[in-house]
C-alpha cells in the first residue's frame, strides 16, 4: 500500500499486535480533543431510571492520555488512597465516552478500581455532534483500525500505571456493545490481561482491511479468562454464534464463561437507553465484580 504524508507506517508502540496491525495509521491528528458532556445524542434518554454515582469519595474526571500520535482525552476514575489499584479498562460503545461510559467508571472505582476510558474514536469524528447510529457505525467505526484502538488501550494502561497508581500486575477489560467485541480482540492480544468481560459484544461481522478479525475469528486465541453476558431477545447477536465462538475457544483449552438472560435485548445494562432491564444488569454488574476478584483484578 502506498503512504500518504498524512500516515505514517510504524511506531514501536505498534509492536506485537499479532495479525491485527494493518499499517497506515492516520496522522490527522485528534478531531475530539475533549470528551462530550452529557448523554449521547444519538439514542434517546429515559432520565428517570439513569444511574449517577457519587464521586466524592473517589478521584474522577477527564484525563489526557499519551497516544502513540499525541493526546487522547478521556476519562478516569479510582479511589483515593496510595493503591495500588487493580486497572479497568473500559471500552466504549459506539457512542463515546458519554455520560453513561464516566459513570461506569464512577461505579468500578467505588469498588476499588482504577478504571479508564481512553476515546477511541477521537481521530475519526466528533461523536459529541452524532445523532443517528447508523451514520455512526458508518463513518466512524467501521473507519477505525482495530490496530489502533488496541493501541490506544495499551497507551491508556501505561498511562494508569504511571499516573494513577495502577498496578501493572492485575489488568482487566470490560466493554459494552462494539466494546463487547473489543473485549474478545483484546484479551487475544494482551498477554498479561487476567480478565476480561464482554457485555453483549457481536462475535460476526464483516472483516475489513482494518479490521481484519472478528471475535469469533481470534476466540482460541484469548490469553485471560472471559465473562460473557448476552441476551437471548438481543435481535442483533444470535445466541448461537456467541455459543460457537465459546465453543471454539474451550476447544483451544480457554475459558469462556457465557450468561444469557433469555428476556433481554441488545442494550440491557444501558440505564440511559429503553432497552435497560433493571434485574438483568445489576445481576450481570454482580457477576462481573466476583469475576474479576475470582481472577486476581480486585
């Protein structure tokens, strides 16, 4: 492929990404140089039923990250204390680091974490102006290398390490939607990731030049135990093809653990959206925290 003088071919923060490095990443620079306020514009908000955690007890705001190609605003929460603390990175919807993404992070720190969620959209577009998630998927995820966001993960542990009293020997990732999915990519690329848990992220897809994998396509080769929670309503993520992609990383001798909750639709742990299901999240939110202390991330 021909290079531009607008990307650049490699960066040895790049390294090691293990069949998902599709070089060039773009140089533009960051369209999002802050994160939204507020809830996303492109979903609509159910006010009476959204979840706010208190952050007086805990440290919580916008941070910048050093990025392999600059700054990348996003957000950080964990206790107050000397820590170490066990690192959450959490992974985005397509929706951004909104309001809904900071308050999870709010809620993990309440629990003893120190969770970050780096932008991983910021070079491709403005989500804080979006309001139709078709265009979304559209001209921003799908333009975004898979490569680039595990980059910007890996950045953004660094970064917590470093900064925030992160302890850089228990790593985990959670993710929602696209973020599900980046779960599955992830946990196939961080070797020193002791947990993972994937809200509802698909396993199929179409497979791209920059995003040449799906989670299915790298399930026998996740290093860190996974927690699965799908629902069986969800019109968009058939059961089955979760079933099959655990299936085929238990046959490569990993471990995948998949709770489905039969009633639930796609969205069922987003408070701010119609598709919230009040039983099914808290119990998927309780599983989720023994998950990581049954796995050394507590």
């Amino acid at each position: 492929m021909s290079q531009t003088p607008d990307h650049v071919e490699d960066s040895s923060n790049l390294e090691g990404l293990d069949g998902l490095l599709t070089p060039p990443f773009s140089r533009r620079g960051f369209v999002m140089t802050s994160l939204m306020t507020g809830l996303t514009l492109a979903t609509s908000s159910v006010d009476a039923q959204v979840l706010r955690t208190d952050a007086d007890s805990i440290e919580a705001g916008e941070v910048k990250i050093p990025a392999f190609d600059g700054p990348m605003p996003g957000y950080r929460a964990m206790p107050k204390g000397e820590g170490p603390f066990p690192i959450v990175l959490v992974i985005e919807e397509i929706f951004g680091v909104h309001d809904y993404i900071k308050d999870i992070c709010r809620r993990l720190a309440q629990a003893g974490y120190c969770a970050v969620a780096p932008e991983l959209y910021a070079r491709q577009g403005d989500l804080s102006t979006m309001t139709d998630a078709k265009v979304i998927i559209r001209d921003i995820i799908s333009k975004t290398p898979d490569a680039q966001w595990i980059a910007d993960l890996d950045s953004a542990a660094a970064w917590a390490i470093s900064t925030s009293r992160g302890d850089q020997g228990r790593i985990a990732a959670m993710g929602w939607c696209r973020g599900g999915r980046g779960v599955w990519l992830y946990a196939a690329h961080r070797k020193d990731l002791k947990a993972g848990i994937a809200w509802y992220g698909p396993v199929g897809g179409e497979r791209t030049e920059i995003q040449p994998k799906t989670a299915s396509d790298v399930a026998a080769d996740i290093q860190a135990p996974l927690l699965c929670l799908y629902g069986g309503a969800d019109a968009g993520i058939p059961v089955a093809a979760v079933e099959a992609a655990r299936d085929k990383a238990k046959a490569a001798g990993k471990s995948v653990e998949l709770v489905v909750y039969p009633e639930a639709p796609h969205g069922f742990h987003a408070d701010y959206r119609p598709s919230y299901r009040e039983a099914d999240a808290k119990d998927g939110w309780a599983r989720a925290l023994a998950f990581l202390k049954s796995h050394g991330v507590g």
